[in-house]
C-alpha cells in the first residue's frame, strides 16, 4: 500500500520536481500559456492513467503512483521538446549571419572575386 506508492514516487521524484522547475522558468520568463496547456495535458493524463490503472488493471495504489511518475515524464519530454526548439531557434539566429558571412569570404576567395 503506502509502502509501494512511496517508493514509486520517491523514484519518480526527480521529474516530478523538474516538470515543476520547467513551469516556474517559463512562467518567470513571461511565457505562462505554454506551461498552463502542459500542466492541464498532465492533470488529464494522471487522472487516466489513475483511472487506468485502478480500475482496469488493479494495480491500486501503485497503479496511481505510477501514473503521477508517466504524466511528470510525459511533462518533462514537452518541455525539453519545447526549450529544445527556443535554443535552436536563437542559435540559428545568431549563428546563421556569421557563417553567411564567413561562406561568402571562402566562396571570394576560392574564386578570386576580392
């Protein structure tokens, strides 16, 4: 019973509290809609898989610790997706100018253009 819940959770911990740290860095950083769709997607998510496994795979308590650890992990996986995407992103942009620039010197040089 509890004994089961308890190690599952603790076990889980880990990307319980990251979803949590994701949400509060998204949120500081004035970006609070995309944490709100993944914290509801989460919620909805737990709440099935509670569903799932008490009731149709009778796996009790452990069953709906197990649930709270997939939905932090399904969390967690959306969000690194999601910062995965901004660094991308700002990297093309700050990258992408100097090695424009870097190509269009090898390119007058390769062909004596300069």
């Amino acid at each position: 019973g509890a004994a089961a819940y308890l190690s599952i959770y603790i076990s889980g911990l880990f990307f319980i509290m990251m979803s949590f740290n994701f949400s509060y860095i998204l949120n500081a950083l004035g970006s609070g809609g995309f944490p709100f769709v993944i914290s509801l997607i989460s919620a909805v998510l737990n709440i099935g898989g509670n569903i799932l496994a008490v009731a149709v795979m009778d796996w009790g308590v452990a069953g709906i610790a197990s649930a709270t650890v997939f939905s932090a992990i399904v969390s967690n996986i959306s969000y690194i997706f999601y910062f995965s995407n901004i660094i991308i992103k700002h990297s093309f942009i700050f990258i992408f100018p100097p090695f424009i620039k870097t190509f269009a010197h090898y390119i007058s040089k390769t062909f004596n253009l300069l």
